[in-house]
C-alpha cells in the first residue's frame, strides 16, 4: 500500500515537471493556459458560475394501483477559477433520496492543458451513466448497472491527462476512502481504486474501459466495465457490460448489461427544439452492494431485466435546458419473486 501512494506521488509529481518543461519550450507567442485563457486573469474570470437543475416527477404503479409526487432531484451548485491552474467547484443535491446530499465539492489542479489532478468529494471516474447529469439523463430511471453497482462517491484524489488531437483519449486514475463523507476525518487502513480509460478510434465512435476495487466493509469487490458508444445522424446507441466479483465469495459473481437506442426529431420551433423516442433493456444478475444488514448479513437481491421505452420532449436545450420525459417500465422478476415495480413515469426537467 505504501509503495502504492509512493509510486502515483511519484508520478503526479513527474508529470507535472515534465508538462512543465514541455510548456516552458513553447514560443511565448503559443503559451496557452490549462483553461485556454490567457495568463492574465481579469475580473471577469473571477466570477463565479451558478448552476441549478429540478427534476420533479409523478409515478404510477400499475403493479400496485398507486401513485405518488417525488422531487428526484433539486441540485445547486458553484463553480469558478481562482488563477490559471487552479480551479473549485461545490455542487449538492438538496432533495436526493428526500435528504440533503453531497454530490461535488474539490479543488482541482491543471498545471497545462490536458493534465489535471483534483483534490475532494467527487464521484469516482467509473462508468458513463454513471458520471451524467441529471439533466442529461436519455431515461427517468438509470440502468440496474448504475443504480445497484456503481453508485460511489467519496472523498479522494484523481489524476487525468487528456488528449483531443487525432485519435482522442483520455486516463484518470484515483484513489479515494471507503467511509463515506461523514468518516472523512477517519484515518482509514483500506482505500478504493479506480482507473478509467476512453478513446474515439473514430469520430464519433467511443470506448470505455474501466476498472474498480472498493471494499464497502469487511469484504473487497472488484468491477470491470466495457462500454460503447456511437452517434450516426440523430441516433445514438449505447451498451455497457460489467463484471463484478466478490473476494470471500459472498455472492456468485455479478453480470449487468444494458443496451439503447435514442433518436432525436429536430423540430426546431421557436417552442419546441426536438422530440426523441428511446427504448433500453437492462438486465442484472443476484448481487451485493457488500455492506451488511442490522442481522448481520449480506443483502443479494435477485436477477431482474428490465424494458423502458419512453419519448422526451425538449423545449430548449442549451443554454439551458428544459423538457417533459415519459417512460414505461416493464420488470420481469425469476419465478418466485415479487414484483411490485411496474410504473409509468411524468418528469418535468429544467437546468440552467
């Protein structure tokens, strides 16, 4: 472990004087800051940048012949630079889950364009849906992938370096703590790793690859995750697979897939831009997220697919965005298993 934090010391510490030095050789005429600024900062580059997004909506369970209200999400933030290579940013959810929830809060650290290193409470770099905004979401409800595997958070240390001439690429790779938000102040014996890589081969063609080993508790889980992506026109297909497996064996191991497709229909009015239809299936099969229960034991939760189709319509989408998304979701549980989840969904969004 210690030769560990030595080595990616180490490393942060020789990129940066190399970068460095690269950047010392340019012509004064071509230096160009991390943030493509000019290296005197003005007033104006001071200011902080606000952000906010609301997503409320109205449920259906035909399952069950219940409704309800839930304000999925309420998220403010602030975002700013303070000099050429340092950067912050502070974003929290207000409403997840029905209580106040951290979501982004670091400093980060680019001493030249395509490096940075960041500093404090973030998601861990694992996963492509995982790391969308609300806002940005093609569905009301993330894939069984997201929502039962890689939902981690926690405060730690990432460095990147990106690459956006002729074959675009980008690494990250981070360590962070395994305690959570509240137990930052802990020192803590066992961290969590995580590595991402993604390339564009060709335009608009992406892979992911990603590797993750947390240890939620008493048990290590190791994660590995393929992901593509391909925009032709108004259509974009996505599909990710991971596979995951449990050190003491504490459950078989896990396989999670999902696959979609989403086309936009420009519509271009001055009230309306498009409208896209989407059609996903995900599935999941018996897993843990490895932390146990009040009796002491491992939760497994059992294998589920899932269809969703739906249509969105946006009013605006940049500057800022507003929509009204409707989707259906059809669960098909193993025999045996209940199966309550069913559900229409009605979500306003709006972000700025």
């Amino acid at each position: 472990m210690r030769r560990f934090l030595l080595t990616c010391f180490f490393l942060i510490g020789f990129l940066t004087l190399l970068f460095a030095q690269t950047t010392e050789q340019q012509p004064q005429d071509s230096m160009v800051t991390p943030s493509d600024k000019p290296v005197k900062f003005t007033k104006k580059d001071y200011i902080p940048k606000f952000t906010a997004t609301v997503l409320g909506r109205y449920e259906y369970n035909t399952n069950m012949d219940a409704h309800h209200f839930e304000l999925r999400h309420t998220r403010v933030g602030v975002s700013g630079s303070v000099h050429p290579m340092f950067s912050y940013m502070a974003l929290v959810d207000l409403t997840y889950g029905g209580s106040f929830s951290p979501v982004a809060i670091f400093a980060q650290f680019k001493p030249v364009k395509g490096l940075s290193m960041l500093i404090g409470y973030d998601k861990m770099p694992f996963s492509s849906e995982n790391l969308l905004s609300p806002y940005n979401y093609y569905f009301s409800d993330k894939s069984f992938l997201t929502q039962k595997l890689t939902a981690w958070s926690d405060v730690g240390g990432v460095i990147s370096y990106k690459w956006e001439k002729k074959v675009p690429f980008e690494v990250k790779a981070g360590v962070f703590n395994s305690g959570g938000f509240g137990k930052q102040m802990q020192f803590q014996k066992t961290l969590n790793y995580v590595a991402r890589g993604t390339i564009e081969p060709f335009k608009n063609f992406k892979i992911a690859l990603d590797y993750a080993a947390v240890k939620p508790e008493a048990v290590r889980i190791h994660n590995v995750d393929v992901e593509l992506a391909y925009d032709i026109a108004n259509l974009h297909m996505e599909t990710e697979y991971i596979y995951r497996w449990y050190v003491d064996k504490i459950c078989a191991p896990t396989h999670a897939f999902y696959g979609f497709l989403y086309y936009k229909i420009p519509v271009n009015k001055p009230m309306l831009n498009h409208v896209a239809v989407a059609a996903r299936y995900d599935a999941i099969t018996p897993n843990t997220n490895g932390k146990l229960s009040e009796a002491g034991d491992y939760v497994i939760n059992p294998f589920c697919r899932r269809i969703t189709a739906g249509v969105t319509m946006i009013f605006v989408e940049k500057p800022v965005r507003a929509g009204i998304r409707f989707n259906y979701e059809k669960y098909f549980y193993r025999a045996g298993t209940p199966c309550n989840d069913d559900r229409l969904i009605v979500e306003f969004i709006t972000h700025i």
